[in-house]
C-alpha cells in the first residue's frame, strides 16, 4: 500500500449484479406497468440481501475486506493482534505495557475522537512501535446507513486527526461493529484505505468472564489470524479487571508457544 492515487475503482460483483437487477426492474415496469408489483418485489428482495451482507463483519462481496492475512502470511506463521476503541487512559497503557513485556506488536483502531482528548496516548502507541488505524471520527451505531458523503466525511475527519496526532497517516480502516453498506468501499478507495475486519474476536465488550473470552480466540488461534480485542468499551470481570487485561497475557504466552509471530497489519503491505 502506498501514498500514490489509487487506481479506478471498480464496483464488486454483487453490487454489479445489484445494479443490473435493478435495470431489469425497471424494464419490466416500461414494458408492462401491471408488472410493478414484481417489480418491486425484485428489489425489495435485493437489498433485504445486501443489507445482511452488510450486517456479515467478515463478507468481501461489498468490497475487499481483510479478515485474515493474506497467504504469504499464512505461510510464515504470521498473525495479527488487533485492538479496537481507544485510546483509553485506564485500560491502553495497561495494554501496552504487556505487550512491552512479551515483545508483541499491535494494530490499534484508533476512535479520533477519543485520540483528540489523549493525544499523548496515541502517541505513546506509535512511540512504542505499534501502528493507530482509523476506526472513524465518532463510533457512531448509525454508521451501516451513512451514504458517500457521510462515509467521507466521517473517515477523512478521522483520518486528518490521527495524521495530525501520530504524524503518519493510517493504512487500514475498521468500520464501527464491522457493519457497513456498499458505499462504503468506493470511499475507502478514494482515501487509500483498506478495510479490514478480524479472523477471531472474544466479544470482550460485552462478556465479563475472561475465560469465555480466552477460549473463543484461543480457538481461532492459528496462522494468518487476524485476533481482535478492545482497550475501549473493555467489559470488566467480576473483580473489575479490564477484560483485555485479564486475558492478553495466555493468549500471548499460548501464540508463542504455537510459533506463531505477530506482526503489525502494515508489516503485511511491505
């Protein structure tokens, strides 16, 4: 991935097919008005479709989409550790601190928003070697029903914040709970952004038993995983303890021990 322009881009299948269909809807309904009912139908039926492919996280038919690295990768036994929602000045220094010790390096889908209240936050994330990538201006649950214009708007805004902050500008983008639409990819393609999901999450937001949380990402613990946590909207166990905190070190100890090596997403690009 570089700086340079992108080339043209060009829509995916699906929503190629999406467009003829609705062409064909529309002939149907010249050629013969009383057929507007199926018609309608037709399309009714087209975008209920795309509308799951866009609640679908790991789906590339909206555009391409990371959700596990690509095969040279796999090859070397490389895997990613992805950390979402940040800064937080509880929980990422913490986080940072764990990976210093067992020598990890992370991908963090930074909230520009929150990286504006703690910018030496974000700083000390890139200072230690780790890489912020854009995970939007604002979080918004909204974001799958933005248009273009909405989309651009709110990742160019986060991207010129994290730029400004970080001093490098992100690579990758991370859509707010993975949702999205397809107007999403023809503006990440004008930004030079790529999007990427995640192979293995542990629902750490919202399951405070650490345990549960380890063992579904200790699962999907292989090569080419792409893992992803959050130092953002942590759930907290029952003695308050972060999530992320109480289980980063296993997973760590468990990947070294398989050889697996971590590697930062942009270390892939190279």
């Amino acid at each position: 991935m570089t700086a340079s322009a992108p080339a043209r881009w060009r829509p995916p299948l699906l929503v190629r097919l999406s467009a003829g269909l609705h062409l064909i809807a529309v002939s149907l309904v010249v050629i013969d008005p009383a057929a507007w009912t199926i018609a309608l139908t037709l399309i009714i039926a087209d975008h209920l479709f795309i509308t799951a492919v866009g609640l679908w996280p790991r789906s590339t038919w909206l555009g391409a989409n990371w959700n596990r690295l690509p095969a040279a990768a796999r090859e070397r036994n490389e895997i990613s550790l992805t950390i979402d929602d940040g800064p937080d000045p509880e929980v990422t220094p913490h986080v940072l601190e764990i990976l210093d010790r067992y020598q990890v390096k992370a991908s963090f889908f930074c909230i520009a928003d929150r990286a504006e209240r703690y910018p030496e936050l974000c700083r000390e994330i890139v200072k230690r070697g780790h890489d912020v990538e854009n995970h939007t201006q604002h979080h918004r649950h909204t974001f799958s029903l933005l248009g273009s214009q909405g989309y651009r708007r709110e990742i160019k805004s986060a991207q010129a914040v994290l730029h400004a902050i970080t001093g490098t500008a992100p690579q990758f983008f991370r859509a707010p709970a993975g949702l999205r639409n397809p107007f999403l990819a023809p503006v990440l393609h004008r930004l030079n952004l790529q999007l990427a999901s995640w192979s293995v999450r542990g629902y750490d937001t919202r399951t405070r038993d650490a345990n549960r949380v380890k063992n579904r990402l200790l699962r999907g613990l292989r090569a080419g995983a792409i893992l992803l946590l959050h130092d953002g909207n942590a759930a907290r166990t029952s003695d308050r303890i972060p999530v992320i905190l109480a289980v980063l070190p296993e997973l760590l100890e468990t990947a070294a021990a398989a050889r697996l090596r971590f590697v930062r997403l942009r270390q892939v690009t190279h």
